[in-house]
C-alpha cells in the first residue's frame, strides 16, 4: 500500500514557497559568504524579535541547543539536571555530555509535560538545572515550574524544538526561561533543509558565551578561551529559515484550524483526544491522542495508505543506555504515555477532507 497521507510533507512545504527559497538559495551561493554571515544575524534578529528576548544564537541543532545553553551556564560533572522522562531523547543526551546526570520526572498525563510537583520532588542539593520541554507544540506549565526553579535556585532551560510559537500567559516558549533552545529539523514546525537550531536568552553575557562555544570557544581569531565546538549555523540553511519564518505564524494558525476539524471528527469516540490548556497557544507540532486500541487504529490507518506515529514508545528512564546502568525509577505516567499514545497527520498542507477521512477511517477501527 502506498501512503497517500503521510506524517509530514517537506517538498509540498518547498513548492509552497519555491520561488523565494530558490532566490534565498542563489543569494547565498552569489555571496560567497558560507558560514557566519548576514543570512544567520538577520534570523537571529528575527527569530529574537518573534520569541520577545533580546538575543539568539544560531547553531548546528536542536541538540547542541540544549548542549551549548548547558554549558554556557557552567552545568557540568557532579550537578543533576532535571528532565521529564517522557520526550524524544535529545533532551536527556545533551546533559549527558556535559558530565551531568540527568534525573527522570513524572509528566502530567493531561499535557504530556514535565509535572511541577514531580519536579520538586526530584530536587537535591546537587539538582543545578530544569529542562521543561513543551512537547508536542504546547507550552509546559511554565508557572508552576518557575516558581520551583525560582524557590531553588535552579536554571530554567525550555527545550522549544516542538514548540516554536507557542505561548504561555501571553509570553511565548523560549522567553520564560534562562534559555530557550529550538530545533529546525526538517519535520519541526520551522523547517530547514538540512539541521539547525538556535537558542534564545535575556542576558547578554550567555549571549557571547554561546557565540563563542559554537566556534572553537573563541571570539577572536585563533584565541580560544574555552573549549568549543564547531557548532554553526550555515548561511544556506539561515537563508531558508528567513523565507519560511514568515509563514510560521500563519502555518501555526492552519495547524490549530486542523486539530479543531480532527476534535469534530472524533467526538464521542473512546479515546482521549489532547487536552489544550487554556492558559497557552498550542501549536499542535503533533496532534497526539490516547486511546488502548492505539495498536488496532494504527494498522486501520496503515491498511489504507495513511500514516500515524508513536512519538515516544520507550520513556527515557527506559532507554537501555540509562536503565543499564542502575534500575528504571517508577514514573507510572511517563509509562502509561508511552504505551497508549498516537500521532495523527498535521502537516501545514493537509486539507480539511484528508483530515475527515482520517476521522472516518479512526471512527470504522473502533466500532
Ligand atoms: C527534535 C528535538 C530535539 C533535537 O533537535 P535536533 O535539531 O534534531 O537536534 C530535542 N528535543 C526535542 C523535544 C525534539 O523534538
């Protein structure tokens, strides 16, 4: 069978906007310029300006966002790091690499995110950092979780990678904390053609700290003063983002205009559509429900050419590279996510009749 509705459409996303992405395209190769240029500070200065905080700094990925911001606050060997156990695994590697231990909390079952109540009981004298990720495209409670990191003196790191234009009480994801890290993976909601990320703060001096961390540690030719990375931005891949970066707000609005189409299509059935908390902008980079026959609906919708996922089947307390090395804690939410969610179809492209026979389709599996 062959798919005619997939998970996500990145050459539909292309054609939509080719002839200015070809010009952004031929611009930079004109140039000359690579790496490091005009292309880069200019989204930076947008992407700043979109999220509502001074400064952001462009790097290789939504990874070495997290890994960069990280080590730019001075996280490192015997601090613990605070992680939500239920997200895509990036988000417990990065603080890994900086000699740091992630520790796995509980999620709220209504929003998939890290739970504030977990978070506070996760916290030690060695606890130095949170990372809230707002999974899915939608905004942690970001209240209550400041309110913990502020009680104990913890770093607030948003992992954004989902959630590029998200809002929480009227400030956007990536503005609430002392970084906001996002990702530009081709299926994330800004898209590149390749990888990027790019991490946003209030203060200037993590500002120059990151710049000089995504090249070598140095801010002068051949000087270094830390130890760095080569983790930059491209001018290509920058070029590209400014092009789409001006239909985000409007791809966003189509996302929530599909998901409120799929709650129509599926009221009344027994699953558990995602739950939208009221005090935020959702931004639906996945349209994620819950249900005990995910399993049955899944090969119904695969039998017929339309694709879904299982983001995330393994919690991160249960990846064997962290489960190996002492025993699984029990986070029972985190657990039961993993065995009952499903993604459906969202794309930006996708029309309101796809997303009705997907409804259909989900309707036959169940009854
Ligand atoms: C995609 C993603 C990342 C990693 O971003 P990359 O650009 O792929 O490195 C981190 N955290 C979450 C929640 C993500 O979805």
């Amino acid at each position: 069978m062959t798919i005619s509705i997939p998970m996500i459409d990145p050459a539909a996303e292309y054609r939509a906007q080719q002839t200015e992405i070809d010009a952004a395209i031929h611009r930079v190769l004109a140039s000359g310029r690579f790496v490091l240029g005009p292309e880069g500070e200019a989204l930076e200065r947008e992407v700043a300006a979109y999220v509502g905080v001074p400064h952001a700094v462009g790097c290789n990925s939504g990874t070495d966002a997290l890994l960069l911001a990280l080590v730019a606050a001075g996280v490192g060997a015997g601090d613990e790091v605070v992680v939500p156990a239920f997200t895509f695994f990036a988000t417990a590697e990065a603080v890994s690499h900086t000699g740091a231990t992630p520790v796995f909390a509980d999620i709220d079952p209504a929003t998939f995110n890290l739970s504030a109540p977990a978070l506070e009981a996760c916290v030690t004298a060695r606890t130095r950092a949170v990372i809230a990720v707002h999974l899915f495209g939608q905004c942690a409670a970001l209240d209550a979780i400041s309110a913990v990191c502020r009680k104990h003196k913890l770093l607030l790191v948003e992992d954004c990678a989902q959630a590029l234009g998200a809002d929480y009480q009227g400030l956007r994801a990536g503005a609430w904390g002392d970084f906001g890290c996002f990702s530009f993976y081709p299926t994330k909601n800004l898209s590149a053609t390749g990888d990027a990320g790019m991490i946003t703060t209030r203060e200037e001096p993590y500002a120059q700290r990151l710049r000089m961390l995504r090249h070598h540690g140095s801010d002068r030719t051949y000087v270094h003063e830390h130890l760095g990375w080569n983790s930059r931005l491209d001018e290509l891949q920058a070029a590209v983002l400014r092009v789409k970066l001006t239909r985000l707000e409007r791809y966003n609005d189509t996302r929530r205009r599909l998901a409120h189409c799929y709650r129509q299509g599926l009221q009344g059935l027994a699953l558990n559509l995602p739950y939208e908390d009221p005090r935020g902008r959702h931004v639906y980079h996945q349209f994620t429900l819950r249900s005990d026959q995910r399993d049955a609906i899944r090969a119904a919708l695969a039998r017929a050419g339309v694709a879904s996922s299982i983001y995330y089947p393994i919690p991160l307390h249960r990846q064997p590279v962290y489960a190996l090395r002492r025993p699984p804690p029990s986070l029972p939410e985190s657990d039961a996510a993993a065995r009952s969610v499903l993604s459906l179809p969202i794309g930006p492209l996708l029309d309101e009749a796809s997303i009705e026979r997907i409804c259909a389709l989900v309707r036959a599996a169940l009854t």
